[in-house]
C-alpha cells in the first residue's frame, strides 16, 4: 500500500487520479509539495501512482459513506473526474450529475476549505450537451450549498491521452490527418492538458481563484484548417483535415446515435463547437497563473508525446 509523506500538514484530496488527467495533476501537486490522498474506486489499476507522497484510498463518488472517509482532514479536494467517456466499465452520465453532487455534499459537511473542480469551457451555454450541462449543474450547486471553489474551465484538450484515443491520435497522424472539430471558418480554443493539470495545482492555493470560474485556454482559438497546418509545420510535412461537421462524418454519427447515448452526445458537442461560442477569455488566467502558453506549445507536446517529435528544450 503506498504510503503518505505527508507530515505537518494536510492532505489534498484527489479524485480521478488514475486517468490521464488525473494522473498529471498528481504529478502537479507533487511537484509544489503536496501531499495527496487518492480516491480510487475497488479495482482501479493503481500501479501507476507514486509511492512517495501519496496515500491511497478506497471510494466510488456514488457511494457517499466512502466520501465521508476520505474527505476528513484535508485541505482541499481537486475533482477530475468524469463518467461521460466511459473509460472504465460503469462509467456513465449519473457520475458526472449524481457523483458530482455527492462530492459537493461531503466537502459541505466536512467543512472542507476549497473545492477545485475541473469544468468545462462555456459549459452554461451548451444546455443540450449532457456532459458539458452536468459540470454547469455542478458548478451551481457548488456556490448553492456554500463550499468554497474553484472552477477551471478548459478549452478541448490537445493532448495524446492513454488508451484507445492515443492510439487513434496517432494512426491518423501518421497518415497525415487532422480531425477538425468545427466548420472551417469557425475558431475554438483547445489546450494541453499538462497546462490545465498545472493550473489545477496553483488553484488549490491561489487566493483570488477562490469562488471564481475561470476559462482556460491557449494563446488564442484555432480552426479545423488553422490547426491542421499548425500540426503540419510542426511535423515538417503536409497534413489534411478531416472535418467531424462533414457530411459523411454527421451521417454515420446520426446513424451511431440511434443506438448509443454517448454518440448522441458527442454529435451534440459537436453542434455546439460549430456555434463559435467555445472560446476562452484568458484574461484570468494569466492574471492568477501566468502568462499563457501558445497553441504551438500545445500541440509541439502533443506531437512529442506521441513520439513524433523530439523533445522541446527544456523538456
């Protein structure tokens, strides 16, 4: 069992530490020397934390007497979770709607003194995609109830998570396509995720995040086409777009969708990104965490850690 380094001061609390994410927010923590208490559900694979500065602890966001447990004495809770992408089995809406209230409720009566929850970009504006409404609702509860939080609100991630998605990611690139997310002439904001979990673990002490709900993005948005040449430059050869708001894409998605709930609401995201409305205003984010880093830095990490690039210096 990994054992915790913390001594003389509180644990954070985190939840979602063994997704992709998740894990880089630990890493995050770690790094301004937290010490960390890990909610994992029975059965998650945890030979991927740390040993060091970390406690594991048994929980499920849809078992609130586990969430009693874990939430006494600690500094704050980080949420990352989500059920909507079904990374494990089980995995489904009600996590991000009933776990997500769950988690509020047991911060409340612990008396837990931050909560920073991973949001999503203009999620208010987006009442007809479930996931984004789900970390809208949460949020609203949040400030009902009286926990003190933060909400980081995150553009689409330009990263190569673990799993099935990385190894899409990549076999697209490596026969020269992009997928664009929006019709060509409209923007949206996307960012690394390394950046979004750094940002998770300056929230936990930043005195004017606190009851906030911040956007996060890069240095500015990024078309289908925008962002296809970008990945082109970068790997030094042309790439094409294969645009998700196609007709061929939109009928197959329509047709999936009869039969699967996550499609449907992944054909509704969709629709929302070609309104041009997901845009961050970085403003403060620059203001509380620093200056914010370039679309190029993103996607220059994605494109390493995929292995097809080397290395930015430094890195």
């Amino acid at each position: 069992m990994p054992t915790s380094a913390a001594t003389g001061a509180l644990p954070v609390l985190l939840v979602g530490a063994t997704g992709d994410l998740g894990g880089r927010t630990l890493q995050a923590l770690l790094a301004r020397g937290k010490s960390v208490r890990a909610l994992v559900r029975p059965g998650s694979d945890v030979s991927g934390l740390p040993k060091e500065g970390v406690t594991i602890v048994p929980g499920d966001m849809l078992d609130p007497t586990s969430l009693t447990r874990a939430m006494a004495g600690v500094s704050a809770v980080v949420s990352t979770a989500i059920g909507y992408s079904r990374r494990k089995k089980g995995d489904s809406l009600r996590t991000d709607f009933e776990g997500n209230r769950n988690l509020v409720d047991a911060a409340k009566h612990a008396a837990v003194p931050r909560f920073v929850f991973l949001g999503i970009l203009a999620s208010e504006r987006a009442p007809n995609v479930p996931h984004f409404w789900a970390k809208k609702v949460t949020e609203d509860y949040l400030q009902s109830q009286g926990v003190p939080f933060v909400s980081l609100r995150p553009g689409a991630f330009l990263g190569a998570p673990k799993g099935s998605n990385r190894e899409w990611m990549l076999d697209g690139l490596r026969k020269g396509r992009v997928m664009g997310l929006t019709p060509a002439g409209v923007r949206m904001s996307f960012i690394a995720p390394d950046e979004v979990a750094r940002a998770l673990a300056l929230a936990v002490d930043e005195p004017r995040a606190l009851g906030q709900r911040i956007d996060l993005g890069s240095d500015r948005p990024l078309s289908g086409p925008e962002l296809t040449e970008l990945i082109g430059r970068l790997l030094g050869r042309p790439m094409t777009t294969r645009s998700m708001s196609g007709p061929g894409f939109q009928l197959l998605g329509r047709i999936a969708a009869v039969f699967s709930p996550s499609t449907r609401g992944m054909m509704a995201m969709g629709r929302f990104f070609a309104t041009g409305q997901y845009i961050a205003d970085t403003r403060m984010q620059a203001e509380l965490f620093g200056p914010v880093p370039t679309v190029e830095d993103a996607a220059r990490q994605t494109l390493s850690d995929l292995g097809l690039v080397p290395p930015a210096p430094g890195l």
